[in-house]
C-alpha cells in the first residue's frame, strides 16, 4: 500500500515505536483435564438409552452420576479401541443439559479440548441427572449409518459421559437399553431384567461395556457355534428381511469349525462367553471390530443366500474372532490406556491386525468358509498388490502403523505410493513368510501355530490383558526356533526394497500373471463393483469409466491420469469395458479420451503387456508348505 501526504510522516515517525513493541506471548495454557488413576470410583453410574427414533436416528441418553461438591471435568470417548486412534464423534452429541436436584447446573467445553466438559458440582449434591443425544448419521457422507428401520447397531462409546481421573476398569456402570417392541438383540452383556421393551444389564465395568456393543434387529436369529463347548459361543445374526437369515447347514457348519479350529491353534480360550454379531446390510454401515468377547461384523446381505458369489470377504468374522487373542487378551503394551482420552500408540500393529489378518485366512481355509484355492487366490491378489507399492521407496512399513492417528481411513489420492494401513496385509505377508521360515528350519516340525499357542495361548481363562513389547515377540519366536529374528523383522519393517514375497516361494508358490482373472479374482471385481487393468494399463475402473485408482509411475501415471476423471472414449469409440479388454489383449495402440472436470483431452498409454491378472503357481521341487498351512488340523 503506498502513503502519501501528513499520514505517511504520522507513521514514519511512530515507525521506531512500533517495532519496539513487545512481541505476543502465548496465554497460559488452560489446566489439565485430570489424569486418570487407579482408584476405584465410587458409586455406579446408570445408564439409559432409548434406540426407538428409528426414521430420526436419534439416540437418547440418561445418566445418574453419583459426585462430590466441586470442579468437575465428563469426558467423552475420543481414542477408540480397536479404530486404534482418535475417532470418537463427539460432534454428534446434542442436547447436553446437566441437572442437580432438579437444578441446572451449566458446563463449559475445554477450548483446547472438545471432548472435555467441565463443570462445578453444586454443595450438597450427591447425584447429577445427565441428558443429551447422539445424532447417529442419516447418510453415509456423514459417517457410517448405525440404524435403520431393522436393525440398530449400539456401540456404547457414543453414548456415555465419563468422570475424568480415574481408570476406566474402576467405573462401574449399570447400563439398559429401550428398544423397538419385539426386536431381539446380541450382546455380551449379561441381563439382569428385562421389562416391556427395556433391559437392564448387569453391572459392569466402564471399560467392559465400551467393549460389549449391542446388534439388535426386527429380524433375528442366535446359533449356538459350540453345542457342549467348554463356554457358550453364540453367532446373533440380524438381517434387512427375514429371508435372508436362513443358512445352510454347511454354513452354519463352517461358522462352528471356525471356533474348533481356533481351539487347536490357540490352545486356549480368553473368554466366559462370547457372541459373534453378525449384520446382514446395505442399509446400515458395515463394520469388523473386534472386542474381547464379541465382534461386531457387517456384511452383504446375501451373505448365507448367494455364499458362492460372496467368497470375498468372507474370512471377516475369522479376522475379529481372532482378535480375541491377538488385541483384546495379549495386546501391544504402547497401545494400552487407562482411559479412552489418553492418545494410543501404534508401533505394534504389524502384529495387532498383519498377523491377525493372516490367522484370519489361515482359519477361514481351515475351516471351510473359503476354500484353500479361494485364499491362495486372495494371497496372489494381496501379493501383486505389494509388489506394485512403490511408495516403500520412500516410507517403511512401520510408518504406516501411524495412519489410525494421521490418515483415519480417508480417501486417498495415490494409494500405492501413500501405503495407507499396509500393516494389515504387507504385515499379513511378513507372516507367511515367518511361518514358512519356521517350517523350513524346523524341517517341518515346528511352525507359527506354535508361537500362536506359545504367545495367545498362555493363561488361560484368564480374561484381564497381557501386554506385550516387540521385544516380547522376538523371545516367543525364538523359543519356537532359534533365530536372528530381531533382524528378521526389523530388514522387513524399516527396509526399503522389495516387497516381502519369499513366504510364498519358501511355501511352494510363486507369484504369476495371466490373460483372465481367477474366480475368486472376478468376484472382487464384482463385489468393489470395478473392473482391474492395474497390471496392464495401471489403473482400475468404476462405473462408467470413473478412474478408482491409478498406480503410482504405472502406465496410466505417466500419462497423466488421476483418480477422480473419467474415461469416456476407446480409440474413438465410447468407453465400454470389454471393448477396452479386447484393445488391451490386442496389444494395440490405446488412445483415450479422458474427462476432467468441464476438460477434455486425449491420452495415449504405451503398454503392450496385454491383460494381466494375478494368481499363483506351484514351484517345483519345493514342499507346498503353504497347502499344509492352510489344511485343517487334525
């Protein structure tokens, strides 16, 4: 700006005032929410819930809280067990209003802290009435839908208020929940009463509720997984229509193998009773989560009616049983908080969710949800995938452990070149590569289903958790088979070079590439509702010719293709896809029109690779460790 005139001279001469002025200092920080203690807090907190504004999706909730006159912080749920990072949606909590005898008693929100309510507890109150909502979503853009006019899916997280300073083992709470009339639910949750449309829930524990989510549906039905078991496992299955709950006796019985197969590698059961909550959906948000005595999974609705065509997918409630051991009983000694507003730490998931995406196969094979070709098919899927990944060029896998705090599963531009949660399936290849490693040096007698039982299996009947330390696995693998294990991990989770594909190899397979897509392949395809060139033009489609990702320095990527444009012509003619499959295998020229936006422009990609499909083949003179992985045990 120029100044001219008697004004300019005012601010010329004032200039050398100006700049001695003291520079801004930050405030004093506001006080500390109250650090949590282990001490029990005294009284029991009742819960209420009402899950009946099924068109409203509106959640209400009633609190009695048992205090003492004076400053007072609540605090609502914000890092999650399980999400492994700090997701709880406390935007959707409404109507806050907190009583004492009748009294309304105003609270602040923390200005640093938006999950922090404090407030002053009145002299001589004992009790304060508790009243909000949570605005549970109406669409899937605003998070992922939890009820519908069938069923309603409660995770207790979003509707308590919590004491700071204390443990949350040492909050004891007495929970009940409303429903619509006649709906059936699954839980975890003993019952003390039920009245009309209301149960009541025995005490428990703050953090034992958090960990006993609520299925409840119009239409359900509960099958026992262990008939005479040692404890009571029950799969509770909710659907959209009635139809759609009937399973086959194949079905049912490879839910049960799942639990047999479980007790041959574990060797151990870390529960009294457990309740596998199943969903079958379009209308309510899918979901696998795993608790230490329950799972919450969601899934396609055909899953029991069309199980051929559901294969993909299908190893869901194998990956969240599994994490009863591995998460909820041994679990990473970083991870673990005294409260849910303590921020985790994620350093270990390569073992939390890589090895448990691994059992989660292993025991679907084992058991009979996928066949041994359907997983072997899903492993070469996984494995051309990493192969792809060139963004290990630039971040180690053990970074990618920070995503549940830096990346919450948002849409991601670059995929492969952003490497987001790879702890879950590079990790699932790192143990494949254990397993075969062990198998190899063993010479066949011992494997990682030793270190499972070794490291999962101890204890048991014990329920409370065992922290673990990295540390503390290499010690287990060494004591299944000597080794420079340490190393072993370390080369695979700081390393920068290929992907971690010698499990396969050392189990008898290789990774190949043909014209057409396994069975399992297409099924993907169909179930993602996208067509796969990533192989052969480095891209996959949605829909009518929508990019839904390009691989990072692939073909397609060097032409300048992005996710989010859309193909709309073939070499001159309108995009269709088996038109663009002929091209590909013809090994001819490709022009493409492409749109971005309101702009047009023509893209030639260079690739004469033809159609290309990932599966695996057999090495010769090599023992098929990875079949005997994947038998079931005897």
């Amino acid at each position: 700006m120029r100044l001219a005139g008697i004004g300019a001279l005012i601010l010329m001469s004032a200039g050398v005032a100006l700049t001695q002025a003291p520079a801004p200092q930050p405030l004093a920080p506001a006080a500390p929410v109250p650090a949590a203690v282990d001490k029990p807090y005294p009284g029991t907190i009742t819960l209420s819930v009402d899950a009946t504004d099924l068109d409203r999706r509106i959640f209400t909730v009633r609190e009695t809280l048992p205090v003492t006159p004076g400053p007072l912080t609540l605090l609502f749920p914000q890092w999650l067990p399980g999400h492994h990072g700090p997701v709880g949606r406390v935007d959707f909590l409404a109507s806050l209003v907190i009583t004492a005898k009748g009294q309304r008693v105003e609270w602040q929100r923390d200005p640093a802290n938006g999950f922090a309510f404090r407030l002053d507890v009145p002299a001589g109150t004992d009790t304060l009435d508790i009243g909000f909502q949570f605005l549970s979503p109406t669409a899937g853009n605003q998070g992922r839908v939890t009820m519908s006019r069938e069923i309603v899916a409660l995770q207790w997280n979003t509707v308590v208020l919590y004491p700071a300073g204390h443990f949350v083992r040492g909050i004891n709470v007495a929970p009940s929940l409303r429903l619509p009339p006649e709906w059936t639910f699954g839980t975890a949750l003993e019952t003390a009463s039920s009245n009309g449309d209301v149960t009541t829930f025995k005490p428990i524990s703050l953090e034992d509720l958090v960990d006993s989510p609520v299925f409840a549906g119009r239409y359900g039905k509960k099958i026992d997984l262990d008939p005479n078991g040692r404890s009571r496992v029950t799969l509770n299955v909710f659907a959209d229509r009635p139809e759609l709950l009937e399973a086959k006796p194949e079905h049912i019985a490879a839910h049960r193998a799942v639990i047999r197969e479980a007790d041959k590698l574990f060797g151990a059961r870390h529960y009294d009773h457990y309740d596998m909550l199943l969903m079958l959906t379009d209308r309510v948000g899918g979901i696998g989560l795993e608790h230490h005595r329950s799972s919450e999974n969601g899934t396609d609705p055909e899953y029991f009616t069309s199980w051929d065509g559901h294969a993909p997918g299908r190893d869901l409630v194998a990956h969240e049983y599994t994490h009863s051991w591995n998460g909820k009983f041994r679990r990473p000694a970083d991870l673990w908080t005294a409260d849910y507003n303590v921020p985790m730490r994620d350093s270990l998931l390569w073992v939390y969710e890589g090895q448990t995406q691994y059992w989660g196969l292993v025991l679907a094979a084992r058991a009979g949800l996928l066949s041994r070709e359907q997983v072997r098919d899903a492993i070469a899927l996984t494995a051309a995938s990493y192969q792809a990944r060139v963004g290990r060029s630039w971040r180690a896998l053990q970074d990618t452990t920070n995503d549940p705090i830096i990346q919450q599963r948002r849409s991601e531009p670059w995929g492969s070149w952003q490497r987001g949660e790879d702890y879950y399936n590079e990790g699932m290849l790192i143990w494949l590569d254990a397993d075969t490693l062990i198998r190899d040096l063993s010479k066949g007698k011992k494997s990682l289903d030793d270190f499972a039982r070794g490291f999962f299996g101890i204890e048991d009947g014990r329920w409370s958790p065992v922290t673990y330390t990295f540390e503390n696995v290499v010690a287990a693998l060494n004591a299944v088979q000597p080794y420079d294990w340490a190393k072993f991990l370390r080369d695979r989770l700081d390393g920068h070079g290929d992907a971690p594909l010698d499990g396969l190899q050392r189990g008898g397979y290789k990774l190949a590439f043909a014209d057409t897509a396994t069975a399992y392949g297409k099924l993907v395809e169909t179930r993602g509702k996208i067509t796969d060139y990533n192989y052969s033009l480095g891209f996959s489609l949605r829909g009518e010719g929508e990019l839904a990702g390009v691989l990072w320095n692939g073909p397609a990527f060097k032409a300048g293709l992005a996710l989010g444009q859309r193909i709309v012509a073939v070499n001159g003619i309108a995009y269709d896809s088996a038109r663009l499959k002929e091209v590909i295998k013809a090994k001819a020229p490709i022009d493409l029109l492409v749109r971005a936006g309101d702009y047009y422009r023509t893209v030639k990609i260079e690739s004469d690779s033809g159609l290309r499909y990932p599966r695996l083949e057999r090495v010769k003179d090599v023992p098929s460790r990875l079949d005997d992985i994947l038998a079931p045990r005897k």
